[in-house]
C-alpha cells in the first residue's frame, strides 16, 4: 500500500524554491524550533522592558490607589485648608507623606507574602467577628466617600454648564460598564492615564506668585493655632491622605495581578512613587489655594466655583473650566476605585470569589456589591440642595476618625512571623506605623474632645 505523505511535508525537492525569501526573515523575540522535521517559531514571546518604560511599567496598583486619594472630597479638603491657614499646615503634609509611604507599601508586601487581601486575612487571623466588624467600618468610610465622588462628579459638569441630574447617572452607567466588562489590566492603564489631570496643580502654584520663604517656613517649621477648626482640618488632612480604601485598594489588586513573594521589590517602589506622586499633588494644591484666596482675605470655601479660582494665575477666565476637568477626572477616578475597593473587601471577608477579571456567573457577590455601590452613591448624590464643600470635607474626617481601626488590624498582620516570614515589619517599619497610629488617634481624640467642649459652651470655636 503507497503511503501518502502529509500536507505540509512534501519532499524538499518537489518545492519551488523561487518562492522562499533570499533571507530568512527571523523577530528577535521568538523561538524558532524543529519539531519532528517542521520549523515551528513560538510568537508572543516577550523580553522583559529595559530604560525608561520598564521603570513606567512597574507603576500600577500603588500609583492608582494614592492618586485616587486626591479626589473630590481631597481636592476640596486641600483646597479649604490653603484658603484658611495658608501655607501654615504644609509642615503635616510632609509627615503625612512619609506615613503614607510607609502603610502602602506594608499593603503591597502583605499582598506579595500572602497572596490574599486585607479582609480575607483579617478573617483568617482574627476571626469571623472581627472580620465583620472591619467590614461595618469600610462600609461606612466607603459608603460616604462613593456618595462624595459622585457629588463632585455633579459638581464639576455644572461648573461646565451640564445638569447634574443627567451627568451623575450617565457616569454611574460609563463607570459601571468599564469595570464590568473590561479587563484588569485595560482598567488600569485608564486609570493611570486619568492620573495627568493633577499635573495643573503644580503649575498653578508657581504662577500663583506665593512668597517661597513662607512656603518654606511652613514646610520645616511647625505652626499649631489652639482652636477647634484647626484640629478638624489636621484630622481631614489625615482621613482623606491616609484613607482606608486606599490600603484596601493597593493590596487586592497587587493579589490580583498575581505578584509573587520572589517578585516584590518592583512593587515597593510603586508604592513609594504612587505616595510620593500623590502628596505632592496635594501640597500643591495648598499652595496653589493659598497664594490666590488666603492672600485675598477668602478663607472659607463654600463651592466648587470658589474652589476654582485657585487655577485663575494659570488661565485667567477659564479656571472654572480647567478646575472643572481635573474635578471631573479625580472624581471618575476615584469613583471606580471606590467602590472595586469595598467589594474586594467585603468579598475577601466573606470568603468568595472575587477580581474584575471574573464574570458575573463566577462572581455574583463581588460584581452585585460594585454594581450597587455605584447605584446608590449616584442616587444619594442627587439629592437637591447639599453642601458640597462641607460635605466633602466632613466626609475625609469621618475616614480620619476610622483609620485607626484599618492601621491596627495592618501593622497585627505584617506582624505575624507566621504569615510575613522574612517580610515581616523591621523595627523602624514598627516605630513609624505604630507612631502613625499613635498621631492619628490623639488628633481625633482632641478633636472628639474640642467638639464636646465647644457643644456645651465650655468653649468657643475659636
């Protein structure tokens, strides 16, 4: 019986050689092998990125979660405290900065050792009960900073002329949608992009003209003024630099993008960059506030048009405008960030499965507490008549007031030998985070304290 030779492997000298190229045509990527007699090449290969863009490539999760720090409820907190005290609360800043440094990367290396999310430890270590317990106080950060963002979001369109009442659904929809249906990493690239909207800050802080020398001086020397307002604002600087979802956001999408002990120090210094990056941004925007409206004798901001004349020094007439873009993109930022952070959470407390990448057959739980996050914080934020200003405000210092809770339950866990191993907290890592803790919880208490004081007349506001 005559044997047929398969398609593909007819005898060399049946083929027509004038056809085959003069040099082979090879991409240095791939891999050529021979495989019982065929050439076969392996496409897609991919090296490792060198210079440059390698160093761009490593920011991701770290970079999302702190920039999304600076959103509505951040830029109108910034904004107030430069109207206010001027140049006089820069020096906490920079504490704030270090601090934050610091807890997002013990996030990012509590992702890498264990390969599980905060909530999902939490439970784990400490038990169903207290697990619960975090999962009230990120419920009530969260729930209220959602609501903040879609605020901002109305905020920031009627500043452009639209109507509120059609933007907010029609953003919850937009949002709703780029999560649900798009993949993590087309996510987070988004997200990124949308981080470039801070960098008119910057500008409008030098073009605003400040007196560098006061900048300076309340940067390095520390001013204190003994009254009520002053202790809010400290506390509202910490809850909206130092928010909870933030921690929450950086270590369940480092889980999620799979980084394994091993490969941790690029994400280190994600974590820094992003901090780093982000407060910066923030300093700027006091400045920027401080050097226009506290100079003009406007020390109390009551709506996003006030807000807005900070970027006059840079586009004159238009900073209503321009205000209202950055406005918009920290708000959608933020307002998909917030929300994907509370369902990692409450999702890890509960056990199930959990990630973007999933759909919602896999993951009805995570996808149905996103989903009704976005929808009740767009309804809440159509509520005619609210304070927008004070709102955002008072919503940072509620998050001031919980992250105590969220920084105890951190630093326990990057503790426990038996889940860090050789990642464990070092002994400045412990002073640092524990002296956050520390800081943090006395401004809240002589804020509680002052607040008491002053509702039964012991003492005035001022």
């Amino acid at each position: 019986m005559q044997e047929t030779t398969p398609h593909g492997l007819e005898p060399l000298e049946e083929l027509d050689l004038s056809t085959l190229p003069v040099r082979p045509r090879t991409v240095s990527t791939s891999l050529r092998l021979n495989i019982r007699g065929r050439s076969v090449r392996l496409r897609g290969l991919r090296q490792p990125p060198t210079g440059l863009l390698g160093w761009l490539l490593i920011l991701g999760p770290g970079l999302i979660a702190t920039s999304a720090g600076n959103d509505a409820g951040g830029i109108a907190t910034y904004s107030q405290a430069g109207a206010q005290y001027g140049y006089d609360l820069i020096w906490v800043m920079l504490m704030i900065t270090l601090s934050l440094a610091i807890i997002q990367e013990m996030c990012a290396r509590l992702g890498a050792a264990t390969g599980r999310g905060l909530l999902d430890l939490i439970r784990e270590r400490f038990g169903l009960g207290w697990a619960l317990f975090a999962v009230i106080i990120i419920l009530i950060a969260n729930g209220g900073l959602v609501v903040s963002e879609f605020v901002g979001i109305g905020a920031a369109m009627e500043l452009l002329g639209f109507d509120k009442f059609f933007v907010i659904p029609l953003s919850a929809v937009v949002l709703w949608y780029l999560v649900i249906f798009g993949s993590y990493g087309w996510v987070e690239k988004i997200f990124i992009l949308m981080t470039l909207v801070f960098f008119a800050y910057p500008v409008a802080a030098i073009m605003g003209h400040p007196h560098w020398n006061q900048v300076a001086h309340g940067a390095f020397v520390p001013t204190i003024h003994k009254d009520n307002d002053y202790i809010f604002m400290l506390v509202g600087l910490m809850g909206t630099t130092i928010t909870p979802y933030m921690q929450l956001f950086q270590q369940s999408s480092l889980v999620e993008k799979g980084v394994a002990r091993r490969h941790y120090g690029p994400e280190r210094i994600d974590a820094y960059v992003g901090s780093i990056f982000s407060n910066l941004m923030s300093i700027f925007m006091i400045i920027a506030t401080a050097a226009t409206l506290h100079v003009a004798g406007k020390t109390q901001i009551d709506t996003a048009a006030d807000a807005a004349k900070a970027l006059e020094p840079v586009v004159g007439h238009a900073a209503k405008s321009l205000f209202a873009v950055g406005l918009l993109g920290a708000s959608l930022l933020a307002g998909a960030v917030l929300p994907l952070a509370t369902s990692y959470a409450i999702s890890e407390a509960f056990g199930v499965p959990k990630g973007v990448n999933l759909d919602f057959r896999r993951a009805r739980i995570f996808f149905g507490l996103f989903s009704a996050l976005i929808v009740i914080g767009a309804g809440l934020a159509m509520i005619p008549g609210l304070p927008v200003i004070q709102l955002l405000v008072g919503i940072q210092v509620l998050n001031g007031v919980l992250i105590p809770v969220i920084l105890v339950f951190i630093l326990l866990l990057i503790n426990d030998e038996r889940l860090m191993g050789n990642l464990k907290n070092t002994r400045t890592y412990n002073f640092l985070g524990w002296g956050t803790c520390a800081v943090i919880t006395l401004a809240v208490l002589a804020m509680l304290g002052g607040q008491l004081l002053q509702h039964f007349g012991v003492i005035g506001s001022k």
